[in-house]
C-alpha cells in the first residue's frame, strides 16, 4: 500500500513544489489537463528499478502527434483506405534537421502505393526517481504487498533535457517537441506567463538550427 507523506518534495527541473495537497494536485492535473492537450497523447511505463532499498527508478516514455504533423495526421479522414504508420527521429537528435526531397518523394511514393501515411512521432523520454518510507516496523518478514509506504520525494528528468544541457540536442524537430511537452504540462499553481517563461529560461530554442 502506497500513501503520499505530508511534506513529500517534488521536482523537474523546471519546477518544484512540497506538500501532499500540491502533489495530489498536480498529478490529477498531468492525466486530467497535460496528457488530454497533446494530440494522440498516450504515457508508457518502460521500467521499474530498485536500485537502493525505498529507492525507485521508473522509466516511461510519453508519445504524441506534434503540431507540426497536425495535417499529415488528419489526412486519414480525408483519404479513405489510408492508414496512419508513425516514426519518431529521437536517433537523429545530434544532426541537423533540413528538408529532403528524396523523403518527400519517398513519403508520397508509400502513401500512393501501399496506403500508408507516415506521420512524425514526438516522443519524450523520461525517469522518475522515488524514495519511498517503510511505515511497518519490524516488517521486513511481512510480504511488500501487505507491507505500507509513504513517498517522500520525486524526481523527474527528460531525456532531451539531458541531450540539450550536454550541447548535442541539434534537431530543432525535436527541441520543438521538447518545449511542446514542457508547456502542456504546466501545473495549475503556476500561471501561464510565469510557466512560459521558465520553459524559455530551461530550453533556449535559438542554440538549435533549422
């Protein structure tokens, strides 16, 4: 059994916030609000890792259609017999993104030929640390499912983030899908504007070009 402490900690790097009441609140927010504003917004837990005893690392990826393949993903309601395939670019995060005419070509050779339409795939890429407290004493011959734990502290990180703090994020497709995902998971504490602007100050979109 699983509760959330009084005074659990939290943070992302972008943000941080103390308090059961405040975590609570922006958990609901994230499936309620953040997830439902990303277009074909879906969240998936890779992993879970024990790596010191009250201590969890969980992996999850959280995928959607960027806004930039808004149009490409619509194309399905309008040509009959199309089927939508996706792919995201996370292995080309070091180069430069540029335009092709042989992947145009391509892209209009697969979508005549075999119904298929390709559309990009923003994937953001995540862990969250836990620490969690043993509320049993003396209950480490009771079996974890029976045993009571409190969350005291979170962390998450993003993948691109790390990329982007290291110097070789170049894909501005993906410097754009980064800061797409930061802003619609704003918590509701924080207001727009203010939220804004410390995405701006976290991700500088001119270090990546076009």
């Amino acid at each position: 059994m699983l509760s959330v402490s009084p005074d659990v900690e939290f943070n992302n790097k972008l943000w941080e916030g103390c308090g059961r009441d405040l975590y609570e609140e922006c958990a609901q927010g994230w499936v309620a609000v953040s997830l439902s504003a990303l277009t074909r917004g879906n969240y998936t837990l890779t992993g879970v890792h024990a790596y010191s005893p009250g201590k969890l690392q969980c992996s999850w990826n959280v995928s959607f259609v960027p806004d930039t393949a808004l149009t490409i993903y619509f194309l399905w309601s309008v040509l009959p017999g199309v089927t939508n395939v996706y792919y995201d670019v996370l292995s080309r995060e070091t180069l430069e993104s540029e335009f092709s005419w042989t992947a145009l070509v391509e892209f209009i050779q697969r979508l005549v030929t075999k119904g298929e339409c390709m559309v990009p795939h923003a994937v953001i890429m995540g862990t969250t640390n836990v620490d969690l407290e043993d509320l049993e004493e003396g209950g480490r011959g009771q079996a974890t499912s029976h045993r009571r734990f409190e969350l005291t502290r979170q962390r998450e990180r993003l993948g691109l983030v790390r990329s982007y703090d290291g110097g070789y994020l170049k894909n501005r497709k993906l410097v754009t899908d980064l800061v797409k995902y930061m802003n619609a998971t704003r918590p509701a504490h924080l207001g727009v504007e203010k939220h804004t602007d410390l995405v701006d100050g976290r991700v500088d979109t001119r270090r990546s070009r076009t």
